[in-house]
C-alpha cells in the first residue's frame, strides 16, 4: 500500500527533526508559501509561516539573481534567539527554525538529506499521477475505438 503525499512528507519531516534535536519546527510549502506539511508548536501558524517563507524566498531569488549570483539555494536568517532555514526541495520548500545553539553545518546537512527526502516523495507522486493519466488516455482510445 502506498502512502498519500501528505503522509510522505510528514514522515520526511518527523525523521528530520528526529535527527536534528534542536530544531524546533520544520515544514514544507509549496514555493508560494502554501502549507504542504508541517511539525510546528501550537504558537507558530502553518499559514503565516508559509506566507513569510514565501516572502523570503521570493525576496531572495530576486536579490541573488540581480547581484549575479545565481539561483537562489538556500535562505539564512540569524535572530537574537535562534536561525530560520529555508531550502530548495524540488518545487517546494523545507523551512526549519531552530535553537540559537544549533550547529549549523550539521542542520545544513540534515536538510539537505529530508530535502532530497521530500524531492523523491514528490516525483514518486508526480510519476504516478503520469503513469495514471497515461492508462486513463489508454482506456479513453480503447473505448473509442469500439
């Protein structure tokens, strides 16, 4: 039996914040800030994160490309209290806030492993979804060729 999209992400999600103890919340949105899945406390909102992951993202492809920089692979913030992490995964994002005394290399890495996590979960979708368009156009010609 297969798992759904959301569930596949969400399991990404739990193995990465089960590998990175200090990070406090993660989720995954699409790339216009829309909640795909998310592990967050009860005082951080799945909608208002997205929105500002958007925000982030969209402010920071137009900053490195302008600066000539290329397309944009992750977003940094460092706040008094902790770090905020954006990173591409496929068409979404993986956003992650943690501790103020994470280790950055290794959260850098961990997202990088639940990035490609979510990349394979969301092609292993998208195939299907191709592969049950294909037999759908399948079926149709057969019918009309009745």
């Amino acid at each position: 039996m297969s798992l759904t999209r959301g569930a596949g992400l969400t399991m990404a999600l739990d193995e990465f914040l089960r590998s990175s103890p200090d990070v406090e919340a993660a989720a995954v949105v699409s790339s216009d800030g829309l909640p795909m899945a998310s592990a967050l406390p009860a005082h951080l909102e799945e909608d208002r994160l997205g929105a500002m992951a958007a925000a982030m993202l969209s402010l920071g492809e137009r900053a490195s490309e302008t600066l000539g920089r290329g397309k944009l692979q992750q977003v940094f913030v460092e706040g008094s209290q902790g770090y905020v992490f954006l990173m591409a995964a496929g068409d979404a994002v993986l956003c992650a806030i943690t501790r103020q005394s994470a280790k950055i290399g290794l959260i850098l890495y961990e997202m990088h492993r639940a990035a490609a996590s979510i990349v394979k979960i969301l092609e292993v979708e998208e195939t299907n979804v191709v592969a049950e368009e294909s037999f759908n156009d399948q079926v149709q010609k057969s019918i009309q060729q009745l």
